[in-house]
C-alpha cells in the first residue's frame, strides 16, 4: 500500500456475522462469491484478521473509532435497537475524520452503536450515567417514535444516514432517515420470523427488502457524490448474513449452504452493485473499498444450515461471541488505487483500518486517532500486541503465534462458555496457534510467565486495566 495525495472516495462495506470461512476466496465451496473473489484476487486478502470483539455492538465500535470497545460504556454483550448511544460527544470516528478533510460521508444499514431515543415519558437514556447496562431484549413499546432521535451517525460524522437501528431481529422493524423513523412503527412485528423479538413494526414492513432498500439509498448517493466531483466516504453495512436469514427471492438457491448461504450471496451481490456504481460514474478507479465482517459466523442456529458440511469459520474453533478464533477472526479484504495485489497471513486489527485509510488518502494523521496502527509496510513484531474480547469481555490477547483468552471457557456461545478471569488464575488458556491452530492444547501452566508478560505490554500500551478479581 502507498499513500498519495489526490483525494480518493473510500467504501467500507461491513457484513453482519460472515464467517472466515463463508467466501470463496477464503475457502469455501458451498457458496459462490463471485465479486468478492474477484475483489480479493485484484487487492489485498488479510488471513489473520481480527475484529474487536467476537459481537456486533463492540466490534463496530472499534472499526468506526479505532479505539477498543473497553473504552465505551459498554463492557460485554450488545445494545438492544433502542438503546442509548456509546459514542462520545465528540469523539472522532472515521466519518468525523474524513469529514473534516472535506469528505461528503454516508452511513447506510446496521448501526446498532445506540441512539438518543425519546421515551414517552419525555425522558431518555444516557450509557454514561454509570448505571448503564443494555437491554437486547427491549420491545422498544416505551419509545416516542414521532419524536426525533439524537446522537445517531449524524451527530457522529455522516452528512447522510438511511438504515436500522440495530439488528434485524431487533426492534424497531422500520427505516431511520437521518434523526427519525420512517413511518410511526404503531403494530406489532407479524409475522415473526424466527429469532425476531417482539415489538413495533411500520405498516408494509419486508424483512427481505432491507438490505435491497439499504444498497439502492447508499448506490444513488454514491451517484450523486459522483456528479458533483466530491470525494466521499461510504459506509454500507448489510442486514445479511445475521438472523433471521431472509434472501430476497432473486438469490434464493445460489448457494448449497441454505438461507443463510443464500444470505451470503446476496451481500456479494451488494458489493457487486456498488462497483457496478463506482464503474459507470468513472471513478472505480479513484475508489478504494474496504470489505470486512464484524464477527464469526453463529454455527447453533436452525439458520445457520449443516455446519458440517460448510465450515462457515473455515477450520477455527468456535463461533460468533467466543473468544476462541471463530468468534473474531474475520476476512478483509483491500482493493483499489494504491493496492497491490497479496495476500498478508499476519495478524492484524479491523483497529487498524482507521490510520491505514488516513494514510492511503492523504489525510493528516494528526486527524486520526486510536488504538490501530497502519497496515502499509506493516512489520510484524512480538512488541504488538493486539486485543479482542468475547461475548461476556473475556479478554484475548494476540502477539504473534502466542493467544491468550483470561477465561475458562468460550465467553461466548460454544461449551464450555466458563468466565472471565484474572492473570493470577489456576484455569485459563494459552495457546501456540503456529504449532496448533486449532487451539486444543492449552499451555496456559507452562507459558504463565508469557502470560503475564504480555498483559503487561498490553497495559502499557493501551492503558487498559484487567480488574477481574473472582476466579471461581
């Protein structure tokens, strides 16, 4: 990668719970990718890539900030659609950043990073009143949805915002436009689709047009961007893969892998429709585009399909939330002006694509912040040590071959899930991912001092501080 001085537009395109191993390009043969593959054959394929967190509200947090999710009020699981904000006022996010550098920014889909609803008692919620813990299993029943909502990704860098508020199996089931709902959501959500919670929809709601209505908002802005010669930024971040799985007709049966497989190849058919945006306004090649997930794929739902017969985490163990390298290893992908084609098999952060866009676009790194490093003539070195916590903050740490997990168990969804622990505990985990990828053999006796030692330069290096005390 090589930094330049023109402006180039930028698309991070974020998918909701595809796994490492649901792409072609990274393995799979169940489900057909197409323009992923293609993406990835002309740029640059990360194979060691981790997001934040092995969930969605942490994970995107730290791709829009740079900055680890411990940070925000949030310490473990996820927000519900109607709670509060976990940004800071003021607080740079990737969209401030290249707004301020006279960028035109946009947000399209999944925010799922809280917003300052009103309630109708006229009150609202605050995540930094230090009480806060959040409720993903809110109806939302108790929101004033004819009022506008504040501190959403307008307060936060974008000029323009079209998507949902957290999940599709979140209420409330309709669209935001900028600070309000399209349409009063007013009845409940019927039918309910498999994992869906209950709680208000808008008249004529389709689950499977979301992510259609999502691409056609982002594709049309993106026209317009075009037309005025302004560099932009785009944030896409599909519905799909995440449950309820629900293809729209015109990819149902691409795959062999079920809805979810299907899903699969719908957000391939997204990135596809971008490009196909990008090439008839003639600016593809002043474009680059950033193609990740926010998390592992979930491998004990109905909608997940054979989980033997398609691997949607590729060889890792785990899945979505666990600590272990299904739960956050994720693919990414780089292409476009400035990228040479590769593939990169070390360790890197969805932390780092905040500085690394700073630098390939010419933007001041004094307007970039965070806990990422540039991944342009990255050097791999033990003296990095990157972080990622599970479902209920078990922290891992990575350096290297060498993975630490201060728990007993997954933190997340697969047996055992076990509890966060302290550096001092009996029973936790090591592992030597070069000589054992599949994490079985658990040197956590042998390597203790390691252990210790790379808490220590995590701690110094981030700030952070492991205050568990109860080892069970």
């Amino acid at each position: 990668m090589t930094a330049v001085t023109r402006r180039r537009s930028v698309v991070v395109f974020l998918a909701d719970d595809l796994g490492w191993g649901d792409l072609g390009c990274f393995g799979s043969t169940a489900i057909r990718t197409p323009v992923l593959d293609a993406l990835a054959e002309g740029g640059m394929r990360f194979t060691d890539c981790h997001a934040v967190s092995a969930v969605c509200t942490p994970s995107r947090y730290g791709l829009l900030t740079g900055e680890y999710p411990w940070r925000s009020p949030l310490r473990e699981g996820v927000l519900g659609g109607t709670d509060p904000s976990i940004l800071r006022d003021g607080q740079i996010t990737v969209a401030s950043m290249f707004r301020d550098a006279g960028y035109r920014t946009g947000a399209f889909g999944k925010w799922h990073l809280g917003l300052g609803w009103t309630r109708l008692d006229g009150t609202t919620r605050a995540a930094f009143d230090g009480a806060f813990h959040p409720d993903m299993q809110a109806s939302g029943r108790d929101v004033d949805y004819s009022a506008p909502f504040a501190d959403g990704p307008i307060s936060h860098g974008f000029d323009r915002f079209f998507g949902i508020a957290g999940s599709l199996d979140m209420p409330p089931y309709c669209y935001l436009d900028q600070d309000r709902t399209v349409g009063i959501p007013d009845r409940e959500k019927d039918p309910l689709v498999t994992s869906q919670r209950p709680g208000l929809q808008v008249e004529g709601w389709q689950d499977d047009r979301v992510d259609v209505d999502i691409i056609d908002t982002a594709c049309d802005w993106i026209r317009e961007q075009a037309a005025l010669d302004q560099p932009f930024f785009a944030y896409v971040a599909s519905a799909a893969p995440h449950r309820p799985c629900v293809p729209p007709e015109f990819v149902q049966g691409l795959s062999e892998a079920g809805a979810r497989g299907d899903a699969v190849c719908l957000v391939d058919w997204m990135v596809g429709r971008i490009q196909d945006v990008l090439r008839e306004a003639g600016i593809a090649q002043d474009t680059l585009i950033v193609f990740t997930s926010d998390n592992g794929a979930p491998m004990i739902f109905p909608e997940d399909g054979d989980v033997t017969e398609h691997h949607p985490n590729g060889a890792w163990r785990g899945q979505k939330a666990d600590a272990w390298e299904g739960g956050h290893r994720v693919p990414l992908i780089v292409a476009g002006p400035g990228i040479v084609s590769g593939t990169v098999d070390e360790p890197v952060s969805l932390l780092d694509v905040l500085p690394t866009l700073a630098m390939l676009t010419g933007i001041s790194a004094s307007n970039s912040a965070g806990d990422g490093v540039v991944l342009a003539g990255f050097t791999p070195s033990r003296a990095r040590i990157i972080g990622q916590q599970a479902f209920d903050g078990a922290l891992t740490l990575r350096a290297g071959d060498e993975k630490v997990i201060l728990s007993t168990g997954s933190g997340g969804f697969s047996d055992p899930v076990g509890h966060p622990v302290a550096v001092t505990a009996e029973v936790a985990q090591f592992y030597d991912l070069g000589d054992d990828p599949g994490e079985r053999e658990n040197l956590w006796h042998e390597r203790r001092a390691r252990v210790a030692e790379m808490l220590a330069r995590f701690s110094a290096q981030t700030g952070y501080r492991h205050e568990v005390v109860d080892d069970g």
